[in-house]
C-alpha cells in the first residue's frame, strides 16, 4: 500500500532541492535568496505538519538537510559550515579540532577558553542512540551497559560545567515572580507560579535550553544506566542535578512566548487575561527542550505535564503543528527507562529536527567582497 503523503513529500523536497540546483549558477555560487527561500520553505513544512501523518515529520527533516547541504556544499572553499544529522555535522568543522570551536550554539568568540555545546551535542549523540537501543530491552547486556557508563562518565565535566563559563552577559537574570492564579492559568497554559527570568537574546536563552535539556537525557541515561546494573546508591547523587535543570527550562518559557517580559510579569500578577504569543521564533525554539526534558521519566511528573501542556498550547494557540506531534508522543505519567515510550516519532528524529531549526534560524548570509 502506498502511503501517497509521503511520496507527494518525497516529490516537493525533490522539486525544491531541483529548484536550488537550477538556480546555481554555472561559476559554482548558490544563489542566496534562492537557497532562504527553499530553507524557509523547507522549515514552513516540517512545522506546521499535523498528527494525522507523524511520518511526514521524517520525510521534510531530510528534504532540510538536503537542502541545506546543498546550499552548504556550494560555499565558498574556505567555509567551515557543515551539517550535523545522523552521520552528518551541523556545527563547523573546526568545532571538534579544538574545545572552544565555533558552530551553531558556540562558545563568544574572544580570547577565553569556553567549553563547547556544539562538541557536547556531537559525543552526546551516538550515546544517546545506544542508550536508546539498550535500555529499550529488558535484559540488556551489561557489559555493554557498563561501557556506555563509562563513555557517558568520561563527558561529565565537559556537561556539567558547560554552565560556569559562560561571560557575564549570558546569565539569566530574575525580573519579578508571579503568583498561582487559576483563572489566568485557563488563559495561558504556559502561566505558572514562580520566578521568571530574562536573557541577553532569545538565541541566548536557546543555547542556555539546549544545555538543560541535553544536560537531563545525560542524566536520565546515567540513573537508569545505574538501576539496570543494581547500582542504586548513584540515582539520588544524579536525581539531585535534575531538579534546577528542569526549573532553569521553566522560568525561561515566558521569555521565549512573550514580546515584552515585564509586562507578562504585571499582567500576570494584576490578574489580567494574558496576550496570546504570537512570537513564533521562541516557540520554535522550545520546542525540543520542553520535548526533551517532558520525555525523561527521571523528572517529576507535574513538571513533565507542565510542558507536555505548554507542547500542546504552543501546536494549537500558535499554529506550529509539530508541536502537536511531540506532545503527542508523550507519556508523563510513565515510569521506568525513557525509551519505553511509544510515540509515532523517534526520539533521534526529534532531536534532528531540533538541530535543523536551530541552525536554519540562526543561519546569516555573508557578503564576500569581489577581488579588485
């Protein structure tokens, strides 16, 4: 039985990767309105896809790394872009010859030695999948087990401290904290009680998201890594970890759905009924790090509800269907090993489609001068 979707899909990635090649010209050089317009395109798709075929979410995932290698591919020589998808980079080339690197979440670029995220994404990757594959079945090996412990051990630092050398005007700062009202948590599931926090930027506050998440599938692979070995004197050590992670992502959801955050603070506490966000930029940029930590069975349920809730608010208030499909995959009220969960998406395909958004948003046409 064809699944007629996805080859009509398959068919629009291919008309639009054909586009970007027509508009090559002969002397090598991507056209560059043509090559946004084809990523722009290529995002609108794998964005607003619905439920009712989850499948389509892989499909444009490829066809946005297709288009985007392509771009990429005809670069200029000297260019240190490259993609980052099963098997592939999206961080620059330079990024895993030495620790500071400069890819898509790099470090400032000034004189001081920082650890990388975009280096910490790369190792983390293949670990991830094997834990996937591991702690999906019920009696794993443990010599395996133990291995990828060891391999998971020996990043620790790299992840732990990525947050302590981050420059000053990186830190998230506290403007006000607001109160539970239930009245205005019906208007905005993405109301809650607590602290909320600013950033310098949005993109900031996403390399800051992206850690914590990356940060919680490490130490979800670690806890239940130890309880499949009989190693339950680790679990609180890691458990303890988890909690100021998951409130960090929290107290940052305000800032990426609000135009102006002060004034979600006195609204929220006034009582009046919150503006509905139309800032699509930062709900596309919550979007794997809500999924992300919602999915770990380590965190606490209410939290993992808290942003299954605000996945869903974002696919239905502001229209970014894939949102949906994410919510949709998750169980919050599951225990035991995360990659249990069943959901029409793959985790690894989730956390490729993050990357490319990411990327794709943060990428900047470069004018080079013409030699004299």
């Amino acid at each position: 039985m064809v699944n007629h979707g996805v080859s009509r899909a398959c068919e629009t990635c291919k008309k639009r990767r054909k586009k970007c090649d027509e508009s090559r010209p002969q002397t090598g050089g991507l056209s560059v309105h043509h090559f946004f317009t084809a990523v722009l395109l290529g995002l609108f798709e794998l964005i607003s896809g619905d439920n009712t075929c989850p499948n389509k979410h892989l499909v444009h995932v490829r066809g946005l790394v297709s288009i985007l290698s392509k771009g990429i591919t005809y670069t200029a020589s000297e260019s240190n872009v490259s993609i980052y998808s099963p098997g592939i980079r999206l961080v620059t080339k330079g990024a895993m010859t030495h620790q500071q690197g400069t890819g898509i979440l790099c470090p400032p670029l000034d004189d001081v030695h920082r650890r990388s995220l975009d280096s910490i994404i790369v190792k983390m990757s293949p670990m991830t999948t094997l834990a996937e594959k591991l702690l999906a079945d019920p009696s794993p090996p443990m010599m395996d087990l133990l291995e990828l412990q060891q391999d998971l051990m020996a990043i620790d630092d790299e992840i732990t401290y990525w947050a302590y050398d981050r420059p000053s005007s990186w830190s998230p700062e506290v403007v006000g904290h607001v109160w539970q009202d239930p009245s205005m948590s019906e208007n905005a599931t993405f109301y809650y009680s607590g602290p909320v926090e600013k950033y310098l930027d949005i993109y900031v506050a996403t390399a800051w998201n992206s850690w914590r998440s990356i940060h919680v599938i490490y130490l979800d692979h670690l806890i239940h890594i130890a309880r499949a070995l009989g190693q339950h004197d680790l679990v609180p050590l890691y458990k303890d970890r988890i909690e100021d992670l998951a409130a960090g992502l929290k107290v940052s959801i305000p800032f990426h759905l609000s135009h102006d955050i002060e004034a979600y603070v006195q609204q929220a506490k006034a009582g009046t009924p919150l503006i509905q966000s139309d800032r699509l930029v930062g709900g596309l940029l919550l979007l794997h790090p809500l999924y992300s930590v919602a999915r770990c069975t380590v965190v606490d349920e209410a939290t993992r509800r808290y942003m299954a809730s605000t996945l869903r608010w974002i696919g239905d208030e502001m229209g970014i269907r894939h949102a949906s499909i994410l919510a949709d995959g998750l169980q919050t009220d599951m225990r035991g090993p995360s990659a249990l969960q069943t959901s029409k998406v793959s985790f690894i395909d989730a956390l490729d489609g993050h990357f490319l958004i990411t990327a794709s948003m943060m990428l900047e046409p470069k004018q080079v001068p013409s030699a004299i």
